[in-house]
C-alpha cells in the first residue's frame, strides 16, 4: 500500500496545486530561460550533428552530440525534454548532457511535437521513432547500439517510462540494448493527468490513453538498472509518482537507485544533473560509467 495519500482524495484546487509546479516556483521562468541560453554554447561547442529528421513531422528531429573523443563501446545517453508535453523543446535541454559529453557520454537529444498539435498516443510514437532512428544509426556516428541509456525529466521521465514498456520487436530493430535510465520527477501514473483541467485542456488524454501511456500499468519490457529522483521540495503528487514507479519496477526485477535531492524542486533538480560535482550527477555517470565523475 503506498505512503501517500490517493490523488483522488485531492480536490480539484488541491489537484491543481499538486501538478501545476510552476505556482510551486514562482522564479521558474528564469530557469527556463537560462536553461535556453546555458544550452547554446553546448549545442555550438557539439554541433556537428544537429537537427537531424528521424520522422515526417517537421518537429521530429534530434541532435547527436559526440565526445571529443569516441572509444569502442562508447556510450549514448538518449534525452527527452521535460515541459509537460505541452511546451519546451530540446535545444533547452543540451546543459544536461554536457558533464557526459566531458567525460565520455555521447548524447542523443530528440524532439517531439506538443500537445495539443498532437495526440499524446502520437508524442509518444514519435519518441519511440526517435529512439529506434537511434538504434538504426547511431554506429555511423561512432555511438554504440549495445550501450544505449535513456534520460528524462518531469514528461520526460513518463518518455523514460513509456520506452522501457516498449516492445522494440514490433519495430523491427537489430541487436542493440538499452543498459539502464534516468528519470528525475517523471509521471508514471497517468490517471490524476485528466482532473488537471490546466493539463487536460491542452493534452485531451482520452480514457484510452491514460491506460494505454501510462508506465506504472504495463509490464516492464526492457527492466534495466534506474536512477530516479525527484527534488525534497517537491509536491506529494511528484513523491508518490516517483516512490511507486520505483517499487513497481523493483517488483519487476530492476535495481533502483532512488535519490530524494535535497533543497531541490522541479526544476532546480535538473540542475543537479547537471552538475558534474553533485552527487546526483554522480549517481547516474557511475549507472553509465562504472565511476564517478568530478
């Protein structure tokens, strides 16, 4: 029985305050905005590869960030932008893969098209051509299929979620494997996401849809070793999504590194990522690399 009180217990204002983070945080555009503007000069210094078309969407693109140096077996870290599946876009999202790219982790950033231009069925499929496109291609840039790693934050995390339930036979992909993931404040459960009125009049999610996209109902396909976090200052709402996937996917077999960032919230914990001196950033380089990074 989970710790945390049923979200359907909340009323919808206390929903409301549970979800819609950004009235937790009342600077969080000034993260935004500099997550934007400390993204540029990464995508600039890793440019080579950017913008690449995985799909016909115009917005289905994505970056393949290199090391300065490729070893065999180099790993790639496989990024999907947080905003709610309704907003952002993932050239404000390079920052959080610059201590990998110093230390030796190729990154693959993708985009998708938001909410409501799409449904979230087909955001979703969209990140899955993402990664399959990864898959496909990444060896001709000098990344390894076998020593994939998927990251996410916030509708990143549930992207992390949804390509872990994905059954990659049906895309009729070669050997590849992914070795583990990373999602920091994710939504796992998708159920509260309709009686969110400020959510639900942008991603329409259908009945259909809350079953079919949410993590925490299907079977784990692919059960590798995760990194979850969520910030110590986030809502009971953030807690419990992440506290359940957690003992979901150690019921399923998986070995969960499980980090409450203390003094973080929703958005200051990518920060946290994103510092190579952080423990958090620690965690998840000893995941991809054997050892710390600092």
């Amino acid at each position: 029985m989970s710790a945390y009180p049923a979200w359907s217990t909340y009323s919808p204002k206390d929903l409301h305050g549970q979800y819609i983070v950004r009235e937790q945080v009342p600077d969080f555009r000034s993260f935004l905005d500099r997550w934007r503007d400390t993204s540029k000069p990464v995508r600039a210094e890793f440019s080579d590869h950017l913008d690449i078309r995985f799909g016909d969407h115009p917005a289905e693109t994505l970056d393949v960030l290199l090391p300065k140096t490729w070893a065999p077996g180099t790993p790639v870290q496989v990024l999907f932008h947080g905003g709610y599946w309704r907003a952002l876009h993932k050239d404000e999202y390079a920052f959080v893969a610059l201590p990998g790219l110093r230390a030796g982790i190729g990154a693959v950033i993708v985009n998708y098209e938001l909410c409501p231009n799409v449904s979230m069925a087909e955001l979703v499929a969209q990140c899955q051509r993402g990664f399959a496109w990864t898959v496909r291609n990444i060896a001709q840039f000098g990344g390894d299929p076998g020593n994939l790693y998927l990251s996410g934050h916030s509708a990143g995390g549930h992207l992390v979620g949804s390509m872990l339930q994905t059954d990659w036979k049906t895309f009729g992909l070669g050997d590849f494997a992914i070795r583990g993931a990373c999602a920091l404040s994710g939504l796992f459960d998708l159920t509260p996401i309709p009686s969110v009125a400020n959510l639900q009049d942008d991603i329409h999610l259908t009945p259909e849809e809350v079953t079919a996209l949410s993590p925490m109902v299907h079977p784990i396909a692919n059960v590798v070793p995760l990194v979850l976090a969520n910030g110590a200052l986030e809502t009971t709402e953030f807690h419990r999504q992440t506290a359940e996937y957690a003992d979901y996917a150690r019921s399923s077999g998986a070995i969960v590194d499980f980090h409450d960032v203390e003094g973080r919230h929703h958005y200051s914990v990518v920060d946290a990522l994103a510092d190579a001196d952080h423990p958090l950033c620690h965690a998840w380089h000893r995941a991809v690399l054997g050892g710390s990074i600092g």
